[in-house]
C-alpha cells in the first residue's frame, strides 16, 4: 500500500524552500508514495507547477490570527485523508504543525524542514524574537526528524537546542541537472556590445546584501566594461535602483525582475555572483554551476562553503567586502582559461545535486518512519 505523505507550507512564492517542494512533487515515486499539499494561501510563482496528481488544500488564511483555524483545519485533513507522515516548510509553518501535534495527539511521524540560519530570525529585533527562540526549544525536539539543507545549519541548530544528533538529517536541496540544461538553451540576449556579463538572481532583500555588490561593479567598471544583471524581485527594489544611480552605475545595471526560467540569463552569461551576508544552502549556486558559468560567492553562514571548493569549482569572498569582490571579478574577467576551468569543475560538482540522488534520500527516510510507526 502506498504510504501518504502531508507536506505542509504557506505559500509557493520565488523562494528556495518552495522550489524544494515542487522539486519533491515532481519526482517522488508514485508507487511507493501518494501526495497531498496543504497551503495557507493558494498561488504564488510556482503553484502552477505543483502536478496535476497531487491534491492541494487551500487552508485559506486570513490574518495572523487565523493560527488557530489553521490547526483545526489540518487536523481535520490528518483524519479525513488518513496521513502516514507530514512534513513542514519553514519556521512559521513548523511551529503550526508541531504545535498541532501536541493539540490533537497526532500519532503520525511529523518531519520539519529548516532551510535558513536562525541566528538572523532569534536576532530581527522584533518584539517577538524571544518568542520565536524559545517556541523553536521547545518544539523543534518534538519533530522525527529535522531536515536541514546543510551542515552548517545543523551545526548552528544543536548549539541552539538541545535534541538528539541523530534527529537531524542533511539532506541538500535538489536540482534538476537535466531541466536547468534544457532551460538554459532557451534563447536571451544579454550583450549591448562587448561588455563582461556578469548575472546575480535572488530577492531584493537585505540578506542577500546587493549594496556590496553594486559598490564592487563601481570599482570594477574602472578596469573593466562590465554590465550586471539582478533577476528577482522584492522590497529593497527601488532603494537598490537610487543607490545604483547615486554610484553613477545605472546604465551598467539591469532590473529584470523575477525570471521563472534564470537559466538561460545564466548560460549566456561570463560570470555569476552571490553576494549575500547568509544563506541557508544557495540553490543558486548549483543550478549556475549546471549552466557552466563560472561562480563567485561569499562565504556566508551556511552554504557556499559547502558547495564550492575555493579556486577550483568557484571563488569565495569575504563577505560586506566590495574591494575583495571586485578583485575576484576582475581575476576571473581577466583569465579566460580560468573561467573554462572553473566552469568544468563547477558542472562536475553540480553532479553531486542531482534530484535523483536527493529524492532518494527523502524517500528512504519515509519509509524508515513508516517501518517503524
């Protein structure tokens, strides 16, 4: 019989942990597993995607204060649909799913899945930062199994909490090799002449710091005819226009808003740049590697460190760092066998990634808690 999987999460909006899922939704064996997605609110840039033979709950959340009808309504769906395991997205919906666990008793073997460091939530400055820290204490240690997407994260989890090593399993995020390379093929035109071409991709947030690294293309521009392309979206957009017209850079760089397909900007590009203060894995990074751009990231708590292999696959830099940013451009600009080197190496590496060998891990893990529940 076929074991039913509950995954949990808030919306499919542009970001890794939604990619994740769809990832998951997509390529878990259908024989051994039927799927069921419950979100607080339908849409998002990747709920299209969900496939047609997995049911999807619309728990329809109104406010803040819906938290309580929201774990009325996921334990009417645990009841109803008879779940064999549930499995959480991020801290918000955790908290809901494990609070509702204790609430109404669930038997069910409950996963989380922790994508981002925790230090920056426990530390925002908001009046709930105490909360939150001390809700992840408690609860996080009722959870099976803690999935994070990689090591450092897993370090920084148990110098939070106190639980059991072996309750955590790093697993790190998928990536369809086979998808990205057949999307990168897809024809774009970045060149306005011969400028180096240099491709960033994430939300226009904070934490992905793309002050620095507009201060390191001014720097850059001096040595170099260079043009920088940001694909996403989000809060900081028009402050990070202003600051690029106030460096006198507005014409090297280009907002293309969200990109549901980044990879063929990728592909056509000379150089990939990750320039954030933290990440939790940095699917970016991967997902350029198999485009066969050369990369350059910061070496941020938790991710890239991971991933690349410095001066071999990739470039690490230091992170709030323009002149070692634009340093490491310009070497790269500047060594065209270095960037096929790296470029080789970083799609090599990309291979480690592969959606089939991480779907297998998230389905062994299945079949381990329904072995034993």
């Amino acid at each position: 019989m076929r074991k039913k999987i509950f995954f949990i999460i808030h919306a499919l909006k542009g970001g890794g942990a939604e990619k994740v899922l769809i990832e998951l939704l997509k390529n878990i064996n259908r024989e051994k597993f039927s799927l069921y997605v419950a979100i607080f609110n339908k849409g998002g840039v990747y709920f299209d995607e969900i496939p047609l033979d997995v049911q999807i709950y619309d728990l329809c959340k109104i406010s803040k204060y819906s938290f309580f009808s929201l774990q009325r309504k996921l334990n009417n769906l645990i009841i109803e649909l008879q779940i064999d395991i549930v499995l959480s997205f991020l801290n918000y919906t955790n908290f809901l799913t494990l609070m509702s666990k204790n609430l109404f008793g669930w038997k069910q073997p409950v996963i989380i899945s922790e994508h981002n460091p925790l230090t920056p939530y426990f530390n925002d400055n908001s009046h709930l930062s105490w909360v939150k820290k001390y809700l992840t204490k408690i609860l996080y240690p009722q959870a099976n199994f803690i999935i994070v997407v990689s090591n450092g994260i897993k370090k920084e989890l148990l110098g939070v909490i106190s639980l059991k090593e072996e309750k955590i399993r790093v697993i790190h995020n998928p990536v369809d090799i086979n998808k990205i390379k057949e999307l990168a093929e897809e024809p774009v035109n970045l060149s306005c002449g011969n400028e180096f071409q240099i491709v960033t991709a994430g939300r226009l947030t904070t934490p992905k710091d793309y002050v620095t690294l507009l201060k390191a293309i001014k720097i850059v521009r001096n040595y170099l005819n260079v043009h920088l392309s940001i694909l996403g979206e989000g809060k900081d957009e028009g402050m990070l226009r202003n600051f690029s017209l106030d460096l006198g850079i507005s014409e090297m760089v280009s907002f293309l808003g969200f990109q549901k397909n980044p990879y063929k900007y990728m592909a056509k590009s000379d150089l990939f740049i990750l320039s954030s203060l933290w990440e939790g894995f940095g699917n970016v990074i991967v997902e350029a590697m198999c485009c066969k751009v050369p990369v350059i990231a910061t070496d941020c708590p938790y991710g890239p460190g991971e991933i690349i292999f410095q001066g071999k696959n990739g470039i690490l830099v230091s992170i709030k760092n323009e002149n070692n940013l634009a340093e490491a451009i310009l070497k790269i600009a500047k060594d065209e066998s270095l960037r096929v080197k790296m470029a080789e190496a970083g799609s090599i590496r990309a291979e480690d990634f592969d959606v089939k060998k991480v779907i297998k891990e998230y389905e062994d893990m299945f079949l381990s808690l329904t072995a034993i529940s």
